[in-house]
C-alpha cells in the first residue's frame, strides 16, 4: 500500500518555488519565469528506505508579497508538511520570516515546516550562511533548483520525517 502526504510549497513570489517544484517533481529546470497563479498540483512517487513507496502530492502556490497569512486556507488545509521557501538573493523574502513561521506554527500545530533558502547558485555559500546565522534567520538547507544542489537530498530526507 502506497502512503500519500500532502506537502505545500510557500513564501514570496519570485523566490523560485515553481522552480524547485519543477525540480522536485520532473527534475527539470527552466529559465522562463512564469507566475503561478493560484496553485499547481502533482505528484512525486519517492522509495523510503524501508522499500515503502511514498506518494507526495505537491502544491505549488501562487506567492504573495506581504505575509504568508494571505495564502488562500483551503491550500493549507490537509497538509503534512509546508515547505517555505526564500531567495538567498532577495532579503525582502526572509525579513518577516519568523513572523510567518510563528503564524504556521500557532495555526497548524501538527505540519512539519521546513524552511528553504533557494537560488545558492547566486551567491557564496558560506558568506551566506553566515549572514543568515547573525540575522538569525532559521533554515533546514539551502538549494539551488537550477544546479539541482541539495534538492532532491532534501526531497528525500523530508519524504523519511512524514512518514515517521
């Protein structure tokens, strides 16, 4: 029997979601920019360790610019995880990042959030690392959906901690 796990992708528009979605589901890559709107929807078969297959439904959301609180609730409702995601580039993206977290947090309790920084092919990894670390801006990794760097060992490692 197959598990299924509803995993949402979330954050600023422009921050690479559709991207690392792209990445996540078909492991392809392009640089055409085209704004979601609404959500896009499909799924990634992953092996566990165990032999178990893992069915992750993928949402892909449309971004906002202001607060994650704008995303549409019905997109929320029913996930195991949420997936937000950050541009390296861009620290409009991450300013009110804790913000958002707390508000997942407090409103959906048992959603396991990972927090992504993305776009690492456009900066240097380890000045920053340490920016993030002196902003104390939380994060689990930081990818790249155009290099494929950390994307799908994150994919796999977040696909092991749902199914626990």
């Amino acid at each position: 029997m197959t598990l299924s796990k509803k995993v949402v992708l979330l954050g600023h528009f422009g921050v690479g979601k559709t991207s690392l979605f792209r990445r996540f589901v078909d492991n392809e890559f392009s640089e055409e920019y085209k704004v979601t709107l609404g959500v896009q929807i499909k799924k990634k078969v992953v092996t566990l360790p165990d032999g178990r297959e893992l069915s992750m439904i993928m949402w892909d959301t449309e971004g906002h610019s202001d607060s994650v609180e704008d995303t549409r609730k019905s997109y929320l409702l029913g996930s195991h995880s949420f997936i937000y995601v950050f541009d390296l580039t861009r620290e409009e993206t991450y300013k009110n990042l804790n913000k958002d977290l707390e508000y997942l947090r407090s409103n959906y309790k048992k959603v396991l959030i990972k927090v992504l920084g993305n776009k690492l092919d456009l900066v240097n990894e380890k000045n920053t690392t340490a920016r993030l670390k002196e902003l104390e801006i939380p994060f689990d990794v930081l990818t790249s959906a155009k290099t494929n760097k950390n994307v799908q060992d994150f994919l796999t490692n977040l696909a092991e901690e749902i199914t626990v």
